[in-house]
C-alpha cells in the first residue's frame, strides 16, 4: 500500500462513509483553511487496486519563514483506529511521505475518547477509558503533548455533547435540573427563539463581540458549507408584550393566593397554621419577585417596543452531528437565560430531524470553573468527554528538537482554526 495525494471529490465520498466522520475531515474544510492562509492536501492510504483505506486532510501553515515544516490532520485520521495493523502501515507511510517533502512533523488530535464523566467531573466508572489507545501510539513514534485541562491545544481537549433521542421527555430529563430550572424561567420571560438568515451573521457578530476571530471568518463558514443548509444561524429574541403579559400573569395569580393564604392565618383553630405561615412568607416573596419583573417588563416594552434579540448560534451540521461553532449573550440580559432556552429548542429540532448528537463544542477540565460559558455548556450537556489530546509524528528528528528550542511559540497554532 502507498500513500496518494486524493482529489476533493474521493476524499469528501470516503469521509462522509466514515465512522470517524466530522466536518473539519472535509474538502470543504480544507477550502476554508486556505482562505486563511493555510494549504491543504488530501492524503489517502490505497492498496494495489487503489481502494482507499484510510485518509486524513492535512493542512499546512502557508508561511515560508517557518524553521519548521509542520502539517496538521485535524481531528484526523479516517481510520480504523482498532486496526493495528492499519495504523501502523498509515502511520510508517505517512512518514516516508513526508519525510521526502521536507517535513519536521505531523500534528494529530483524533477523536478518540479519553474518559467520559459526569456533571461534576467525577469519572465515569462504567465507561472504559482509552490509555492504551496513548501507550499504542507512542511505541508508534507519536509523542503525546499530555492531558491539558485548558485551552492550550489546536483544538478543544474536553468537549459537552447531547446525545439526542427523539423521545423529548426521556432527552429533557438527561440535561441537569439547574438547566431545565433556567429553561423554564426563560420561557416565563418572553423570550423566543427564530431561525435568521445568511443577512443576520453580522448580528450574531455583534452578539459575540469578539474582534477575533473577525466578522469574514464566520462569513466564510457559510460560503463553504452554507449549501443545503450546512451553516445556520439563530436568535433567542426578547418580545416584551409577552413578557409583560406572562409577568401580569403570574404576578396576579401569586396575589390571589396571597390573600387566601391571609384569610386562613386569621383562622386561629387552623391545626395547619405553621405550614401556611411558612406558605405566606414564601408567597410575600414571590410577590414581590413577580412584581419587580412585571415593572421591569414594562419598562423594557417602552425602549423596546418591537423586541430585542438577546443571544445567538451558529451551527454547522455534518452527517449526525450538529456542531455550535459560536454563541454569544447581551451581557445586559444574561440572567434571563436566553441561551439556555436557545439550545433546548435546537436540541428538540435536531433529534426530531434525526440527527444523533449535538456537539457544544470546546469547555475547559476545570469543574469548579463558574465562568458562564463553562456552566452552561456542563449544565446542558447530557455527555461530557475527554479526548485522548494531540500528538505529535516526528518526521525528522534533529530538526524537530532543535526547532522546538528555537522556536518554542508556533503562531500558526494560535490562529482560529
């Protein structure tokens, strides 16, 4: 068998058969990279009848400066990974391969699981983890740049998904209570969620801000895989007159139960009494509570007549998998839980749609970390993994020890990718 370089069209019909299937393995992947200054090559292992056995998208930082040649398979390669025989055969390839094309090294994060865990971080005791799948690769000549808790690496070592059943109830009640409690408090508020349009990426942009990556790179996710819908974008959007209405709702609804409880504490025979003190204060409380929000929803439909939009996503759909690839809050309204409400409603969709997970993408190790982004995505998530980290094919040795001297910060690594 020998390694080929593989037209766009075999590549993308092998990757979308694959098991290992994700959308960075893609031709259209590879075309967004190169409009970042990256080139892209299609790498495909073929026997003697030129059947393709296994394949990776490389891509390469297009700078000539670089003391270093370094090519990166993201969440690469399409092979069996259970296949030693396979791997070793791709892997010993590969390094002829490059090593006659100059290269120092191949950068690789596949999408193996490490550990699984829970919503607090504990390791799941039923879920066997992968540290063979390490020590096998290192006897290959792969070096393991270890287990980062962080953001440190290419791409995201820990990541939140849903795992997406059709039946809604069974899926709600995978997610945690704190999600569902925030959920329901959102809905409460008036706030609804639409699909936008290719004309409402600048306003998710806006929503993110974030300088960098800039506005043309998320123009550019739409460009390569807005076909057929691949790249979407949607809003949670606060309407007021809903929420004025639903806030004048509850609020008197709260006051009429008030009073009734009032009218029982009068009554001194009541062998109840305790426990309806204790409701009345707890009612005085939410009194108040629905109050303040029914004052604040009619100040919010006074400068916002017509509604706001308060959060927003972008999603890249690939096979079974529904990948949110950014999100951004109005800070002003965050406690209002608009993406949390957000994302229910796109988990319900997609697993109507028939897709099996729903990717959150990247969150850090750290289970104490309270940031918002963190939580939420910990919060909804129903599978938390931990992939197994990237390792690194040493093609020439000299150059890569004593490059990694010279040089010690990769600027390409830190590029958004």
């Amino acid at each position: 068998m020998q390694i080929v370089l593989l037209d766009e069209i075999k590549f993308d019909q092998f990757a979308i058969s694959h098991p290992n299937q994700n959308f960075y393995q893609t031709s259209n992947y590879g075309k967004f990279m190169n409009k970042h200054g990256y080139n892209s090559y299609y790498l495909g292992l073929v026997d003697e009848v030129n059947n393709i056995k296994a394949a990776t998208l490389m891509i390469v930082k297009n700078e000539k400066n670089n003391k270093r040649k370094m090519g990166y398979a993201p969440r690469g390669f399409l092979i069996d990974w259970n296949n030693e025989d396979l791997v070793t055969e791709f892997t010993n390839s590969l390094k002829d391969f490059l090593s006659k094309r100059g290269f120092t090294y191949l950068k690789v994060d596949p999408l193996i699981v490490y550990k699984e865990h829970n919503f607090d971080g504990s390791e799941k005791i039923d879920v066997q983890n992968n540290t063979s799948f390490v020590q096998k690769l290192q006897k290959l000549g792969y070096i393991h740049m270890g287990y980062n808790n962080k953001m440190e690496a290419s791409k995201p070592r820990w990541n939140s998904l849903v795992t997406l059943n059709k039946n809604i109830i069974t899926l709600y009640n995978s997610i945690s209570k704190e999600a569902r409690e925030k959920i329901k408090e959102s809905t409460k508020k008036g706030n609804k969620v639409y699909k936008g349009t290719t004309n409402d990426i600048n306003l998710l942009f806006t929503l993110i801000n974030k300088p960098v990556p800039p506005l043309e790179y998320y123009l550019d996710y739409y460009e390569f895989f807005g076909k057929n819908g691949g790249f979407e974008v949607y809003f949670t959007k606060l309407e007021p007159v809903s929420y004025v209405n639903s806030s004048k709702t509850l609020y008197e609804k709260e006051e009429q139960r008030n009073s009734e409880l009032n009218a029982q504490m009068q009554d001194w025979n009541n062998p109840n009494k305790e426990m309806i003190i204790n409701e009345k204060l707890k009612s005085d409380e939410l009194v108040s509570k629905y109050k303040t929000n029914m004052l604040k929803a009619i100040n919010l439909f006074q400068q916002y007549p017509s509604g706001l939009v308060i959060a927003g996503v972008a999603v890249l759909k690939y096979g079974k998998t529904v990948t949110i690839i950014a999100s951004g809050v109005n800070n002003n309204f965050k406690e209002q839980n608009p993406e949390y409400l957000l994302r229910w409603q796109l988990i319900q969709e997609f697993a109507k749609q028939g897709y099996e997970i729903i990717d959150f993408n990247g969150m850090t190790g750290e289970f104490n970390n309270t940031e918002y982004d963190n939580q939420l995505k910990r919060e909804l998530s129903n599978k938390i993994v931990e992939y197994v980290g990237e390792f690194d094919l040493v093609i020439n040795k000299k150059a890569y020890y004593t490059g990694s001297k010279l040089n010690p910060i990769i600027n390409w690594l830190n590029t958004p990718i």
